[in-house]
C-alpha cells in the first residue's frame, strides 16, 4: 500500500471515530507539502468541515493528533489553517525500500497474451566499422526503454537492421584485397570489426590521394570522385555482389562474419541483446521490388 493510501484511510478514520462521519478513503488525496513547510504528505481538511463544525484549525489538530495516536507511518505534524502536514517516519520510507528489494519484478505489470506488441529497433551498424559513441548511445536507449515497456506489461520485441551490404561495404573488403596481406583478427589480435574499420580508413586514405591526383591533372573536384580507379573498383565489386559472384559473396560472408563476432562482444560487454536480427542483404530486394513497382504506376 502506497503512503497516500495509507494516509487517506487513516484521515477517513479519524473523520469517522472523531465526528461519526463516513468519509470515503479514495476521495482524500494527500498532497506533496509546499517546501516552505515543514512536512512531507498535506491533507487538506476544508472538505471535513460539515462533520466537524469547527474551525479548519481545529480541525485539522485534532485529525492529526489522531493519525499520531493510530497511525504508524505518522511521525509528527504541524497545522497551518486548514492544511495539515505530516512527517513520515524514516523507518517507514527504509521498510519501502526493503520490500522493494526484496520483491522480485517489484511494480511490474504481467505480460499476457492480450498485452500489446511493441517493436523497439535499436543499434543497426554498418558492417565496415565499429560501433561508435551514437550505436552506444542507441543501444543504451534502446535496452532501455524495452525494459521499461516489458515492466509496464507490454510484449516487446527487440531488433536489430543490419546493414550488411552496399559500396561502403565493398570500400572494406577492397582495401583488404589490394592491402591486407590476409590479416585476420586472429593474426592481428584484433576485434574483427576494428579491422575491418581499419580497412575502410585505408580505402578513405587512397582515394582521397587518388582524387587529389585527378584534381592536379586539371579535372573538376566532382568528377574527380567519380573517375577515380578506386571508387570504380568498389563500384564494380559491389555490381558483382549483386550479381552473386561466388567469389566476391565469399569474401563478403568472411569480412562480415568478423565484424559480427566483434559486435557481438561489444553488445555483451554493454549488457544489451536482441530478440531478432534482419539484414539489408535479405531485405533489400524486396523494397527494390516495392520502389519500381511504385515507378511504373507512377506514384512516386
């Protein structure tokens, strides 16, 4: 039971044995004292004044002289016209806190087969680098607020997208190819997602030098991003992604497996975890399919 409950059956009892009236406990609602007072719960006493037929100050002294008499959660009171403030023992506020503690799932609502379902999607990394401080933060909001909806009686589901393909995928596993001399995280020491973000830096590193080469040669900086070898490497690797090249999908499954158990450490070490994982690579066809669907009846 709540202090507030506590205090309203308490007022509606000495209402009762003090002047003979019947007072519904649910309608007296404590309310937090002003901090200008000393006190922590006010009961406001105007409403008990037709049982009573005294002042509110008198009133709301002989209320309190009975909830200090029968109530024990009562430790004193003081009266300011017609408000009446009590202080809550501290004995009371560490018997809360020890029932809290030692009830399990404490204010948790059940989750039934009626409760509403929620989805939370939260992390969804790129898989040619780390995670980074915004997927900490995502992650930490994420866990969170799914545990707050599961305590509050909903059904959760929580998922991570992965986003598993595309150029800057293929930027990753090119700069391995041309630079990686086969490094493995077992032959680096490595988390596999650091490595393989060490890769994507590599491929940043030479094609922005590429690009720069292409500039003092007298060709406009845009054009530059495009003409320059590197990036239509990564192009054409990423065409033959999607074209199912067995050997560019191997490497591809290699790289990405690295990364995920590199992940996959990281989401431990953070405490969070997910009900069910979906991947760009299985997915991104069938929004494809939805978007020239859209194009031919001319409703994008």
């Amino acid at each position: 039971m709540s202090i507030d409950q506590i205090l309203a059956e308490a007022t509606a009892l000495a209402v009762k044995e003090l002047y003979g009236a019947d007072f519904p406990a649910e309608k007296i609602v404590p309310q937090t004292t002003k901090k200008e007072f000393e006190g922590n719960e006010t009961i406001v006493v105007f409403p008990f004044l037709k049982a009573s037929h005294k002042a509110p100050d008198v009133t709301a002294q002989e209320i309190g002289e009975h909830m200090l008499a029968h109530c024990e959660a009562v430790e004193k009171f003081n009266v300011i016209k017609g408000f009446l403030n009590i202080t809550i023992k501290p004995s009371f506020w560490t018997g809360v806190l020890r029932h809290v503690a030692s009830t399990p799932n404490y204010g948790f609502k059940a989750v039934t087969d009626d409760s509403q379902l929620v989805m939370i999607e939260y992390s969804s990394p790129n898989t040619n680098k780390p995670l980074h401080l915004g997927h900490v933060r995502n992650n930490l909001l994420g866990y969170s607020l799914s545990c707050i909806m599961e305590a509050n009686g909903y059904k959760v589901v929580k998922t991570n997208i992965v986003n598993d393909r595309g150029i800057h995928i293929c930027k990753s596993m090119l700069a391995w190819l041309k630079w990686g001399n086969g490094a493995t995280p077992e032959s680096t020491g490595k988390k596999g997602d650091h490595l393989i973000g060490d890769f994507y830096v590599a491929f940043d590193k030479h094609y922005k030098a590429e690009i720069k080469e292409l500039i003092d040669k007298g060709m406009a900086p845009e054009e530059a991003e495009k003409q320059a070898p590197l990036i239509q490497e990564a192009h054409d690797m990423l065409r033959r992604w999607e074209a199912g090249d067995p050997e560019v999908r191997a490497l591809w499954e290699k790289m990405n497996n690295w990364v995920y158990a590199g992940f996959d450490e990281t989401y431990r070490r953070m405490g969070v975890s997910f009900d069910k994982i979906y991947y760009e690579s299985d997915t991104y066809l069938v929004g494809r399919d939805t978007v020239l669907e859209g194009l031919e009846k001319g409703l994008f």
